[in-house]
C-alpha cells in the first residue's frame, strides 16, 4: 500500500480506535507499513477487537478503491 494511503487508512481507523473494546488495548503505527497490535485479556475479547478492525480495515480500503477509481 502506498505510504499516503497507509496514512488516510490509519487515520480512519483512528477515529474508530478511539472506542474502547472491553477487556483490550489497540495500537497502530506507521513506519515502513502499517501495523495494528492488538492485546486481548481473554479470545473473546481478541475475537471482537480482531472482527472489529477487519471490518473497518475493509470499510477504509473499500472507500480508498472508490476515490482512486471514481466508482
């Protein structure tokens, strides 16, 4: 992914990783790709968090794909 879209990526899920996910701690960086770490007390939180950001992950690429190619 090129580094300017890795940045709106990141910067989207931002704004929905500013939820809290009971029972997890989320963080993103941005160096020579970008990185989501997840940490979870128990698979059922992980499983949630995991679900979650996927989710947005898809929403975030799916939007870029429409920028980039108008439809």
């Amino acid at each position: 992914m090129p580094p300017e879209k890795s940045r709106r990526v990141k910067r989207a899920l931002s704004v929905e990783g500013n939820r809290e996910i009971p029972r997890t701690e989320v963080s993103m960086s941005l160096d020579d790709c970008f990185r989501l770490h997840i940490q979870a007390k128990d698979t059922h939180a992980l499983r949630a968090a995991v679900n979650s950001y996927i989710r947005w992950l898809s929403l975030a690429l799916d939007v870029e794909e429409v920028i980039d190619n108008g439809s």
